[in-house]
C-alpha cells in the first residue's frame, strides 16, 4: 500500500521482485500477474521532462548563436541553464519536496520563464554592446530596461 512520502518507482520495482520470487514458488499452471503499474506513467513523465530540458538547453543555445552570431553570448545560457536547474532540484530536495508531476511542471514551466528573461537581458546587452556601451554597466542597465512594472529596479 502506497503510503505520503513513499517512491512510487521502488514500490513498483519491490512489487516486481516480490510478484517473481512469488511465481517461482508456486505450483506449474498457477502465475500471480500485476494488473496495473503506475510507475509506468511516473517514468514515462520523467523520460518526457528530461528530453524537453535537454531540447530547450540545445534550441536555446542555437537561437542564441543564430540570432546574435556571438559564440560569447552562447556560452552564458550554456553554462547557467545546467547549472540553475541542479540548484532548484538541489532546493527542492532541501526543502523535501518530491519529484512528482506537480514539481516537474513546475521545474519545466520556471526555466522557460527564467530563459525567457536571460534571452531578453542577454539580447539587450548585445544592443547596448553595438551601440558601443562599455564593459561594465551595460548588464544592470539592460536589466531595467527589460524589467516589468512591478518587479523592483536595480
């Protein structure tokens, strides 16, 4: 019985091992079957989560370069996405949340907004750049202009 708190994936994969070592012992004819799994769905949502991050890390560092034509500019979103994304799972588990749907909608939905936002910072700062700003306050600059109404000014 799946209890709060509990794995769903090691229950399921507990189960198994239980459901085979039990049919090994039974008489010839009679088989113990699992009818319904819901790790299955709880892995597939894992796999699907993993492969849209890894395709957004890529889409986000080629439309970057594509757009910008600055292998700098790439190198920033390449290195923080990873790098942020490990924190907020590290913050998670701090906090003892688990890994379920809720959590990684949610881990899904913040790195498109916090990407969003670095694009368009990012892109402001090559503007500035061009323009011929100077190395230091072109990021806080970039930011105020990029900032919404209600968020506080650097």
């Amino acid at each position: 019985m799946r209890q709060a708190q509990s794995n769903t994936i090691a229950i399921s994969e507990a189960v198994h091992s239980a459901v085979d070592s039990l049919n090994e012992t039974l008489p010839a004819g009679v088989n113990v079957v699992i009818s319904s799994d819901e790790a299955i769905f709880i892995e597939g949502a894992l796999h699907e989560v993993e492969v849209a991050l890894i395709v957004s890390l890529v889409v986000v560092i080629i439309i970057i370069y594509l757009f910008l034509l600055d292998w700098r500019a790439v190198i920033v979103p390449a290195i923080s996405m990873p790098i942020a994304l490990l924190g907020a799972v590290a913050g998670m588990y701090a906090a003892g949340f688990s890994l379920n749907i809720i959590t990684l909608l949610a881990l899904v939905l913040a790195t498109g907004l916090v990407v969003d936002d670095a694009i368009v910072v990012l892109e402001n700062i090559v503007r500035r750049k061009h323009l011929g700003a100077g190395p230091g306050p072109p990021p806080c600059s970039a930011r105020r202009k990029c900032s919404l109404p209600w968020s506080p000014r650097l």
